[in-house]
C-alpha cells in the first residue's frame, strides 16, 4: 500500500515538473516573440510626412521638401531638421519588450486607442500611411505606454510627449531671422554706410581725423548674427507693430542681392517686431537681442583717430624733473 502512494506521489511530481518545464518553455517562445526586432520596420529615408494630433484638435503636419523639412500650417517655414532628425532616430530605435498589456480594455485604460490616446503619430510618404503609433500615459519617469496601429500589444517604451509636441512653435527654426554674417559686403541703416573690402569693414564718408569703430562694427555684425525669435505673429502688418516708423532699417548687401530688415517697437511689450523681405511672417523678438542694434547710430561707428604723442625735448623734460 505503501508503495502503491509512493509511485502515484512520483508519478504526481513528474507530471508537475513536465508541466512546469512545459509551461517555462512556452513561456520563452511568447518572450522571445515579443522581444525580437525593432517596433517599426522603419525606412526613415522614406518618411516625407509626419502628422502629430491630440484628441479632437487639428493635427500638427511637417512635410519634407527639397530636402528640408517645413511646416505649411505655420507659414511654410522651416522647421528644426536636427529635432525631426533626432525624432525618426528615437523611433528606429524603439525594440519590442515585453508587453505590458494585450487586451483592448487595457488599451483603453492606457489611453492608446483609435477612440482614446493622448497622442497619434503618424508617418508617412506621400498619401501612403507608413506607421501609426499611439501615445498614452507614463507608468514611470522617462517611459510611456505605445501601441502601434494594428495589433493589440501595449508596449512601455522610452518615447517620451515632449519629443512629440503638437505645438508648431517648438518645431520652427527660431534662427530663420540671423544673418551670415561672413558673407555679408555691405550694410545701409538710416544715418550711415559700411562696406567691406578684404575682409575689412570701414565706414563710409569719414573725416580726415575719423577712422571706423572696429568693436561697434562687430556689435552690430554679432546682433544680427545672433536673431532669433520668439514667435510668428502672422503676415498682416499691424499699426501697434510700430513700422510705420520704424526704430532701425538695414539693407543688408550679399552675393549681388539685398535683403531688408525692419525694426519696430510696440508700446506695450518688452519685445521687437521684425520683418524681412525674405519671409512672408513679422516675428516677435525678445528687446534683449535688438536694443545694442537700433542704439547703433552713425556716431557709435566712428571714433576719432588717435593722435600720436610728441617727443618732449630735453629741456621740458629737465623743467617737468624740477617741478615734481
């Protein structure tokens, strides 16, 4: 009788370890199948669209066009290639974990649906959707819960909302505005000329005892190389803008064409509105980087010439010894 339990307990025990070692085999297939490759089988090269959208609100749309990216629904200006970059990057380096969900309820839960998500990334090529991946929210610092269009697994991935931002401002190239300098020739304002001849800038019309303010020339060369704006205000020109009256007008020479810059203060605000023949927009820049600039008047950009001290003879220097 014994005996009889000792072999079905030992039958019992083998059944359970087959089990156990089936399941724990089981367990590896579905681990490796989840783990395996990228979550996109992405051609970044291929990706000439991008579409970014929150819930019941217009999509955010980048194209590529002649091999730079713009966005048409902000005045067709150029965005940040390097941002755009270092977002395709990001996405072809998402690789499947283990998912955190399967079911369309927890789906739900993790707003990553059709129905409810709180962002929808979209790319594509031409009209062609090449992926849709869904953003919901964060289980931990630096992660967020992804689905991708088509299948129910939930992935934790670090995709993070910031890198994925719906507002056209934080995809624009600020920088649009500053001027290459070193390519400049010639620079016109209201009260004065510069032009520049083997590298070196001078002043037009200067006196016999004027030479040019080398250290306001290079003020001025610094402040519009370093424009940048906050904003586009829209291609409507506004009265409160102040350019009826400009504070500062530059023509600025280069490579045979000019381009001109208009500067205007509004009453209220601590900021600038710029406008520049070549962009459609009049931009909102911060006062700190346009006030060295309309400040900089004929004036500042001469100086006297420095006079050359006289040789005392040796009488004045014995009459200067005996006096001190």
């Amino acid at each position: 009788m014994k005996q009889n339990k000792v072999w079905t307990l030992s039958a019992l025990l083998a059944l359970q370890l087959v089990a156990a070692i089936l399941l724990t085999l089981d367990y590896r297939r579905q681990d490796q199948s989840h783990t395996q490759g990228p979550l996109l089988a992405l051609e970044k090269e291929a990706v000439d669209r991008i579409l970014i959208q929150e819930p019941d609100e217009p999509a955010l749309e980048l194209i590529r066009q002649d091999n730079r990216w713009i966005l048409p629904g902000y005045y067709n200006l150029a965005a940040q290639q390097s941002r755009i970059n270092t977002l395709l990057n990001s996405l072809d380096a998402l690789e499947r974990d283990w998912p955190v969900a399967t079911t369309a309820t927890t789906a739900k839960r993790f707003e990553v649906t059709e129905e409810k998500y709180q962002r929808k990334l979209q790319l594509k090529q031409g009209d062609n959707t090449l992926a849709t991946l869904y953003l919901g929210t964060s289980p931990a610092m630096n992660k967020t819960h992804v689905r991708l269009d088509g299948e129910d697994e939930v992935y934790a991935l670090g995709l993070n909302h910031h890198e994925v931002p719906v507002q056209a401002q934080s995809w624009v190239d600020t920088g649009l505005l500053k001027v290459d300098t070193e390519q400049l020739s010639g620079i016109q304002g209201p009260d004065f000329v510069l032009g520049k001849s083997d590298h070196l800038w001078e002043l037009d019309g200067l006196a016999e005892q004027e030479e040019t303010n080398n250290q306001a020339v290079q003020d001025l060369l610094s402040g519009l190389g370093n424009l940048r704006f906050q904003e586009a205000l829209g291609t409507e020109a506004k009265p409160e803008y102040g350019l009826e009256q400009p504070v500062l007008a530059l023509d600025l020479q280069s490579d045979g064409k000019t381009v001109s810059y208009q500067f205007g203060k509004p009453e209220d605000g601590d900021y600038y509105v710029v406008k520049s023949s070549e962009l459609a927009p009049y931009f909102k820049v911060s006062a700190s980087l346009v006030d060295k600039l309309v400040n900089l008047k004929r004036d500042s950009l001469a100086k006297l010439k420095e006079q050359p001290v006289e040789n005392e003879s040796p009488e004045e220097e014995q009459a200067a010894e005996a006096t001190s």
